[in-house]
C-alpha cells in the first residue's frame, strides 16, 4: 500500500535525511526518499547530524538536499513531516498531498520532532532519538 515513502522537513538536511536513511534500513523493500519544504538546495546533511547518526550505525553520506516540489509529492504514496506545520506548508506545495500527509513523530506521543539546526549537540541527539524511535514505530504499522 504504501510502497513511496518521502520525509520532509525544512532544509532537509539535518532531520529528513536521518529519517530517511533510518527508515530505509528498516524497510530495504521500499522506495524511501527525502525533500525540504525550503531546502538548501544541493547541500549535503549537516555535519552534527552525519555524526550523530553514523554514532548510531546510520551513514549519511551521499545525501543532497532537494526542494519539496508538487512533481515530488505525486510520486509517493506516503508523505512523512517533522512538525505540524509542515502539513500546511505540503499541502501549499501541493494542496492534493494533503491527504497522504502525517506527522512523522505520530506514533510516538510526541508529535514534533524538533529542529535542532544551528542548535547544541544535545538538540541533535535529542532529535536523532525521536526520529529513532518514530522510524521503528513507522516500520512496525508499515
């Protein structure tokens, strides 16, 4: 059913490409992408991010970020967002998304995965945790 998976977030370089790559250990069989609702556009993930997940036996290497496009949204069946407020910024994108659009953090009670761009260390591997956590949660309902 859903076989395309996307995770957004906002510059798609620190939070997506770690759900991304997570996910995509958690489910080899699915197509598992990632894309930002105002990317830094051929940026590869951040430094601090690239640690803390290969830290946890996650490399990010290769990732380059890419701008969240209506074009993208049709190709997956699945649109996972970081924050609420990526639902509203999806469905700007692309206003018929949002129906295949869910919070990342949503079967974890915590519904926001915060952004720790530009933040301590303890924010990246308070979020890595998060997303650790909703990307198993993710793999088990899938």
């Amino acid at each position: 059913m859903f076989n395309k998976i996307l995770v957004v977030c906002v510059g798609n370089i620190c939070r997506s490409p770690a759900g991304e790559y997570l996910l995509k250990s958690l489910l080899p069989n699915k197509h598992i992408a990632s894309a930002g609702v105002a990317a830094v556009v051929g940026k590869s993930a951040d430094k601090t991010s690239a640690l803390v997940a290969e830290e946890h036996g996650v490399s990010l290497e290769g990732h380059v970020a890419r701008q969240l496009t209506s074009e993208i949204c049709r190709e997956y069946d699945l649109i996972l967002v970081m924050e609420k407020g990526h639902i509203e910024a999806v469905t700007n994108i692309a206003a018929e998304a949002r129906g295949k659009t869910m919070l990342f953090g949503q079967w974890i009670g915590q519904k926001d995965i915060p952004d720790p761009y530009r933040q301590s260390r303890e924010a990246f591997d308070h979020a890595y945790e998060l997303i650790d956590e909703a990307a198993k949660a993710w793999a088990k309902k899938l």
